[in-house]
C-alpha cells in the first residue's frame, strides 16, 4: 500500500473517503481509493470505530468494491 501524502489526500474526491468529513488534516476519512486501502478501512474502523462509523464504511467498502469480504470475528 502506498502511503499517501497530505496532498494526496487533499486532492481525492469526497467518494474516495468511506468518511469524507474526516478527511481533513491528514487524519481519519478512511481512504478507500484501491482495494488495499478499502482493506486497512476495514481493519481500522473495526478496532477503532464507533458502530456507527463501522456501519458506514463496511457499507461504503462493500459498494465500492463487492468483492471484499470481512471477517466477524
């Protein structure tokens, strides 16, 4: 996964964040541009997510990219 650089993150579209009014600053937002990405989304909002953060971007992960399976362990 390639890291992103804050100008990176400036420049992406609100659709590419799983919670685009996080993005800002160069932290939250959970970029979810490439499968990598949609991926540490998930693995992220699972340990550090309110539900409803989780609900989201398992939501926005899965449209985007439906191939993507996460485990309920």
């Amino acid at each position: 996964m390639t890291k992103l650089t804050y100008k990176q993150r400036e420049r992406m579209s609100k659709k590419d964040f799983a919670l685009p009014s996080k993005r800002h600053g160069g932290k939250g937002g959970y970029p979810i541009e490439d499968k990598t990405h949609a991926r540490d989304a998930l693995a992220r909002i699972s340990k550090f997510g309110t539900p409803l953060e989780k609900a989201i971007v398992r939501a926005k992960v899965h449209k985007k990219f439906p191939s993507i399976k996460e485990s309920k362990s």
